[in-house]
C-alpha cells in the first residue's frame, strides 16, 4: 500500500471513529478521540476598556454569569474539544441546545447558520497556514451579550489580530456580540485570499513549466491536480459559507442590528468574490491540462506521421523484394523471371526502388505532409 493510500485509509478510519455509535440518543457528547484538552479563556469588553481571564479550571466557569452582567460583550473561547464535562457546562449556563453541543464535537460539519430560541449557531472552516495548510472548524454561539466560540486546536489562528484589537480598544466603539461575530467571521473568509494567492503563483509556474512541453511531465500533472484539489477544497468551504451568510441576513433576529446587517453583506461579497476566483483558477488549470494534453497528443501525432511515412515508403519497396524473391525455376519456361539473367538486373533494381522511394517522398513534400509544399490533399 502506497503512502497516499495510508494516509486516505488513515483519514477514513479517523472520521469514524468520530462518529458515535449507531443507537446514540441525538445530542449525546461524545469528543473525538484525538482532541486536544480543553482550555477557556475570557475576553471582555466594552467602551471603558476590557477584562482578560483565564479559567483553567471547571470550577471557574462559575465566574462567567458576573463577566456578563458587567461587560457589554463577553468574549468565551475554548480551544481544544477533549472535556465533554466542560462544554456541557457551558451548555448549562448559556443555555445552549444539545443538538448544536453535539455538532461542535463532530468537527468536520457544513458551514452553516442555524437559528435557536435565544441564540444563532454559526459553523465556519478556519484556515491554518502550514504545509500543506488545513482548515479546523470554528463554532461559534451568538447571544444577547456574549459570543462563544470553539476551536479545535491551539491558539496562532486567524482570531489572533482580533485579540489585539479587543485590547487596543479599536472595538470599543463597536462593542456588540453581533460585530464581533462579524469580525471572527471576516478575518476567517480574509485568510482564504493568501491561498489563492498561492494557487495563482503555482498555476503561474505550471504555465511557464507548460510552454513548449512536447513530451509527458508527470511533475506538471501532479501539480495541476494538486492545485484544482486545493481549489475543490476551499470552493466546498466557501460556498455554504455564503448560504450561511445569506441566511443571517435574511433572518429578521434581534440578534443582528442593521448595522451589523452592513458589514455581513460586504463579508458575502467577499465570499462571492473567493467563489469566482477559484472558477477562474479552476478554469485556468483545466486549460493547462488541455493544452498540456494536446502538446503531447500533437507531438505523439508527429511521431506517428513519421513512422507511417517510412511505412509507406517501404511497402512498394516490399513489393518489389517479395516477387523476387518467389522461387522460380528459369529454365524451365523463358517467362520466369527472365531478367534475373540481365547483366545489370541487380544494379537496375536497386534504381527502380530508389527513384520509387525518391518520387514518393517529392509527392509527400509537394502535399505538405514532410512541413514543406502545399498545405492540401490532391485533387481526383
């Protein structure tokens, strides 16, 4: 078994080990297997500034409902997926439906946008720029006066700048859970640029790696179709991203002011231009398989062309050499072959099948078919 075919199977017996056992009860907590602990750390803020609190343990998560009454908007981030005891806590005291609990463990979801009695439930695929880059889940809980968000792995996210901007105070102005879920959500969608980016320097290279291939490169393939993949996956993130976006707007919660509303309808502008970037790329890729393939088929052609020209020069040449080479007995009738007697029968052979070969080749070049002459067929 080949490495990528280990790494598929690998994959595949992760994702079900996943999934809970056939017969769970809906909304059962189960973590995945490999998920990393949990960890809950606070930010809190409003105009007059802003609260920063880790709670490493359980215990603190009881300090939660005075972070709320104080501050305007209460910032709850929990990276890694390994307590179940710990999100079920955080399910008691926001209130939180079990069914969207269960969805934040099963971390390979849809993006979506889903509507609950006094929350929304926003799903989104994070970027994490390594090699090769991956995306991780990002769930996220918008309330009245919080907005929680789970991660799967550790901090040196996209959400990093958004930290920092919370602690200069550049969002005081805007302290409002609903912006701040705009926020996450944009400085998500804006990390797919760089990668296409990186997709349009690779097809670049491809192209110039393209021109004036004449002979198979399994390199260029394999980069072609490493790209289109990269694409494949992002264009199956980003466009439910765009639904889930489009639904927020269109649903008239109180949870999203007008304002908000504003700024959503420019982050789904930005999805619809991700979406059509990687229809262009995706067009381009297809066009160097193309022409890849059709330098390839042409210069295979030419080789074809090549052997079927000598092929035709030689068989009148065979003609000629399978009669004579018929055994024949001259001597008993004057009509066998009675120029192999010729004095200079051997010399005159060779002659003939030189100006046929000569004369055969003159009409090829004349016809065009030798890169010479008239580009056209005789005419009957």
């Amino acid at each position: 078994m080949s490495a990528k075919s280990r790494r598929h199977h690998g994959r595949r017996a992760r994702d079900l080990a996943r999934r809970p056992k056939p017969g769970t009860p809906p909304g059962t907590l189960h973590p995945p297997p490999e998920a990393s602990p949990s960890e809950v750390s606070v930010l809190a803020f409003g105009p007059a500034g802003h609260d920063e609190v880790p709670l490493p343990a359980r215990a603190d998560l009881a300090r939660l409902p005075a972070l709320l009454e104080k501050w305007p908007v209460t910032w709850v981030n929990v990276e890694g997926l390994g307590d179940a005891e710990v999100l079920a806590e955080l399910g008691r005291i926001f209130n939180l439906h079990h069914l969207a609990l269960e969805d934040v463990l099963h971390p390979h979801q849809r993006p979506k946008a889903e509507p609950y009695d006094d929350s929304y439930f926003i799903v989104a695929r994070m970027p994490i720029r390594e090699q090769p880059w991956r995306t991780e889940q990002v769930s996220i809980f918008l309330g009245p006066r919080y907005v929680l968000t789970f991660q799967e792995g550790p901090r040196g996210d996209p959400l990093d700048p958004i930290r920092e901007r919370i602690r200069s105070g550049a969002l005081g102005n805007r302290a409002r859970p609903d912006y701040l879920v705009h926020a996450i959500l944009d400085a998500i969608v804006d990390h797919y640029f760089p990668l296409l980016e990186q997709c349009g320097e690779r097809l670049d290279a491809l192209e110039e790696m393209e021109a004036g291939v004449t002979r198979p490169v399994p390199a260029l393939m394999s980069g072609v179709h490493a790209v289109k993949r990269d694409l494949l996956t992002i264009r199956r993130i980003v466009w439910p991203l765009r639904d889930a976006l489009n639904a927020l707007l269109r649903d008239p919660t109180r949870l999203i002011t007008d304002e908000t509303r504003m700024y959503l309808r420019d982050l789904q502008d930005h999805t619809i231009q991700i979406v059509d970037l990687v229809e262009t790329y995706r067009d381009i890729a297809s066009g160097i398989t193309e022409v890849y393939l059709s330098s390839v088929s042409q210069h295979t052609n030419e080789i074809m062309k090549v052997l079927t020209i000598i092929a035709t020069i030689f068989i009148p040449l065979t003609f000629i050499v399978g009669v004579y080479g018929m055994n024949f007995d001259s001597s008993a009738s004057p009509l066998n072959m009675p120029e192999l007697r010729w004095y200079y029968g051997y010399p005159l052979l060779w002659l003939l099948m030189l100006l046929i070969a000569a004369a055969m080749l003159l009409l090829f070049r004349r016809y065009g078919w030798l890169g010479g002459g008239r580009e056209e067929l005789p005419r009957e």
